[in-house]
C-alpha cells in the first residue's frame, strides 16, 4: 500500500475540449493565388477542478491571411485532467506548467492538423514547442511585470 506522501502525478483524461473553424471569405478567397501568411498563437492554461486535481489547457490558434483577408482560422483547445497530490509548491508550476502541456500537446498538434485538412486546406503541421522554454520566459515576464516596492 502506498504511503499517504508519495507524490502523485497521474493522467486521468485527455480530451478535445473546444475546436471551431471558420473560412469568412470563401469561395472567392480560394481563388486567389498567392500564398497566404500564417500566424500561430499557443496558450496554456491550468485550472484547478477539486481537491488535487487539475485541468490544464493548451490553446493553438492558427489564421492564415491573403493581404487583410482571412483564409481560415482554426483554434483548437485541447485539455486533459491530472492528479497531482503531495508534491511541494514549487514544483507545482512547472508541472502544470512544463510536464503536463508536453503530454497534450501531441493530441493538439494532430487534431490541428486534421481540422484544417477536413476544410480542403494543406495541413498546417505545428513544430515541436520546448514547454521549458516557455514556461521560464512567462516566468521572467511576470516577474519584470511585478510592481516594485520602493523604500527610502
């Protein structure tokens, strides 16, 4: 029987929690022959939803334009549920943070894919994301962004 500390750390589900796509300006925006910009936005979120455990939610948005016309724009939220117990509050962050988005982001990155391929678009494959990097980049912008106490 485990010990009542261990630390836990289990998937319970993953799962597509939101996915919409939208083409304002077809048909006529297919006819056209340029190639159209494409701009990638990633989030993550993390929610608690009871006692140790957690929702945590990686949102892409990709919309891709020809001069100021939108071609599509696809966002997909891709969540899963983990339990989390025992651990100490500095790892949490990471964990919520780093850990838990690397084990949905695949699901995220297939279904991104697969949307925009069911709307008769070529695929847009998003790259791998180092979830580490990202997380000590919004650290460091929180932490640049926290008001300062000054004393005299």
């Amino acid at each position: 029987m485990a010990d009542q500390q261990d630390p836990v750390f289990q998937i319970q589900r993953v799962y597509l929690k939101e996915a919409s796509l939208e083409q304002p300006n077809s048909p006529q925006i297919l006819l056209e022959q340029e190639q159209p910009a494409v701009d990638i936005q990633l989030g993550v979120d993390a929610t608690p939803v009871a006692d140790g455990v957690f929702e945590v939610c990686v949102t892409a948005t990709v919309q891709t334009k020809i001069k100021d016309k939108t071609v599509f724009l696809v966002e997909v939220k891709q969540a899963g549920i983990f339990e989390i117990r025992n651990l100490p509050p500095e790892q949490m962050g990471p964990i919520m943070g780093i850990a838990c988005p690397q084990i949905v982001y695949p699901y995220l990155r297939g279904n991104v894919a697969d949307i925009i391929t069911r709307g008769g678009f070529p695929p847009v494959h998003l790259s791998e994301i180092n979830f580490q990097a990202m997380y000590e980049q919004q650290q460091a912008q929180a932490e640049a962004d926290a008001p300062r106490i000054v004393t005299q």
